[in-house]
C-alpha cells in the first residue's frame, strides 16, 4: 500500500467517484474553490500493489501564524473526507496513521474529519433504529488514536435520504399523505420550476439572503456564493431549480451532484405564495432530476442532533420526514490535536471570533439586500 500526495488534481474526480463514501466536498472543484478563499488543497491518495486507488482525501489547510519560521502554523479539514471502504481494518488504520502524520509534518494544530460514514439508521429508541458496527468500530479506533470528537461540527451530523432506485409512482407512495398532497397542490396552483444557471446566480443570492434575515442563520458574502455556484454550475457538479408563480420567482434550490449521490446543500424561499406550496415541488422535481441523472441517493443535508421537539432542526426535519427518506446517522466530526495546549487555546478563542463573524455577516446581509 502505498500514499501518494499531490497538488495536481487533473484526474483526481475520475479516481475517486466509485470510492464509499463520495462525495461533492471532496471534489477537485470543491478544493479549487477553497483555495480562492484562503486554504490550501492537498490530494491525498492510496493505492494498492496494482497500482488501484482504495482510498483519498482531499485536506484543505489554512494557516493562522503566517510566519515562515519554525511558529508557521495552521489548521486543517477534510470536508467528508477520508474516502475508503471502512470494513477493511487494515486500510482504516493505516489512512488514519498517515493522516496524522501529515498533519504533524505540516505544523498543523489540529486536523478535522467528517467522513460520510454512518453510525446508525432511524431515530434512536425507535424499533428501526439500528446501530453499523462499521460507524462504531471506526469510532474506537479514532478515540484509541487520540481523536477528539469535535466541539465544532462543520457539517450536519444526522441527515435524512431518499432512495431513488425505485419508480416514481413507488417514491410518491413511500411519502406521507400529506407530502404527496402538496406536491400536487402545487401544480395545480400552476407552480412550475425550471432549472437555473450562472445568469440566476444574482436572484438566488437575493433570495438566500432574505431567507437568512426572515429564519435568523448566517450566511457568507454575495462573493462566496458567486464564486461556488459559478464554478459548480459550469461543470454540473451543482444545479440551481427555481419555483415560480405566473413568471415570478418565489423560492429555489441547489442540488450538488457526484458519485451517483444528489444533496440538497442551499435553499431559499420569498415570502409570497407560500400557500401554493412551491417547496414541495421543489424538492420533488430535484429528486425527479437527480433521478433521471444517475443518481441512486438524495441526501436532504441535516437532521436533528437530538430527535426532540426543541432541538432547532426539527421544524425542517417534519417538512424532510415527509419525503419518504430514511433518517442516517453519521461519525460527525474528529479533531487530531497535534499540538494540544494551542488546539486548547484555539478553541477558547474561536467561539469569540465566530460571534464576531455572526453579528457581522449578519449586518452585511440585511445591507446586501438594500443595494
């Protein structure tokens, strides 16, 4: 077995896309875009003695002392990554091996991961409920390595999806009543949606915003969005489908596509023409869409920590519950604090900064919307 690194990512899509666990954040774009806004991308990648890939992992590094000296420090995230077949012990200890090795000989603080690996599937206490002891395994050897599950989940930890493999007609019928009620009202209230493009990019972003100031969540400068959906756009990793009302638009998703998996990553709505249902619709014709595009799987991107009435994601969860989908529970993300007294003192700081950010991004938004 042997690790190969690299900064050339020319053929990097085509060796991971039939990998477990594949996934749109570990993407060659994914790493291009990033590297626009302050990280560093790394290509990792393992192959066997045929000279197969059986594992990578794309690490996104950004420094926080920009001294070239020996205090040269950063941090470092892989974003649903690493991409392996779990089950295979062997393999599992030696990626996270040399994970930590390399973040130890780029002077990193800590190194984050979020595989797409699940622990467990259902609610749990519910009689579905079921536990992988793949999840579990990978879960002790993380601990028995010094790992630390992380104060700072960058992703959601919990999700539902959609089985697409089946025909239409039976994904309707998997859905709840009332979900398939409102798909229908809404085309019969004439809701139509189309697919977007780079052009839409301007009315999404306003959309978003809106979204953002009417539901209280933050999010990034007009900048970012441009910058992530014109380059997932350009390339079909990523599809904007907008809802409209006789021509008006009045909400809209982006759905990113890779590996034969769809997920439901940003969505914005207006105000008007809630009644028709339009959300409904939206989700219905992605799943529709990424059907048709190959896709077996559409990930509806976060579900409660806690399966209870006041966790915050729970209103959202009864809208996805819905949809037929199953309820999967993920690792979440690990911390490997190279350097623990700095990876201490970091995550005292961070939740100060991130405040910061929050009342600031905030303000910037609600000023984006004015101009």
């Amino acid at each position: 077995m042997k690790l190969i690194t690299t900064s050339d990512a020319a053929q990097w899509n085509e060796q991971i896309e039939h990998l477990p666990g594949a996934h749109a954040l570990q993407t060659q774009q994914w790493g291009l875009v990033k590297s626009q806004f302050g990280w560093q991308p790394h290509y990792l990648f393992w192959q066997n003695d045929t000279g197969q890939t059986i594992a990578a992992c794309l690490v996104l590094q950004r420094k926080v002392i920009h001294q070239a000296s020996f205090m040269a420090l950063s941090v470092m995230y892989a974003p649903r990554g690493p991409l392996l077949d779990w089950s295979d012990s062997e393999l599992s200890s030696r990626v996270i091996a040399d994970l930590q090795n390399f973040a130890r000989k780029n002077r990193a603080i800590f190194l984050k991961i979020d595989p797409d690996l699940p622990t467990g599937y259902g609610i749990p206490g519910e009689p579905d409920a079921r536990e992988t002891s793949d999840g579990i395994a990978v879960r002790g050897l993380l601990q028995t390595n010094g790992w630390q599950f992380s104060d700072e989940q960058i992703q959601f930890r919990n999700t539902v999806v959609v089985d697409l493999t089946p025909e239409e007609d039976e994904m309707l019928m998997r859905m709840k009543s009332k979900t398939r009620y409102n798909i229908r009202l809404a085309k019969r209230r004439e809701v139509t949606v189309r697919a977007g493009d780079t052009s839409d990019i301007d009315l999404l972003y306003q959309m978003y915003a809106h979204t953002a100031v009417r539901d209280d969540f933050l999010i990034r400068h007009k900048g970012y969005y441009e910058t992530v959906w014109g380059a997932l756009f350009e390339v079909g990793l990523a599809e904007p489908l907008i809802a409209e009302v006789e021509g008006q638009a009045v909400g809209a998703v982006v759905i990113f596509r890779f590996g034969g998996r769809a997920w439901y990553i940003h969505g914005m709505s207006l105000d008007e023409h809630r009644e028709k249902m339009f959300n409904y619709r939206l989700q219905w014709e992605a799943m529709r869409r990424a059907k048709a595009a190959g896709c077996h799987a559409y990930d509806m991107w976060g579900a409660p920590d806690e399966f209870t009435e006041d966790d915050p994601l729970w209103g959202v969860y009864r809208f996805k519950d819905g949809f037929g989908g199953q309820v999967v529970r993920t690792l979440g993300a690990w911390d490997y604090p190279v350097r623990p007294l700095i990876y201490k003192l970091y995550h005292q700081v961070l939740p100060r900064i991130l405040g910061w950010m929050r009342r600031r991004g905030k303000s910037t938004t609600k000023r984006s919307m004015n101009t």
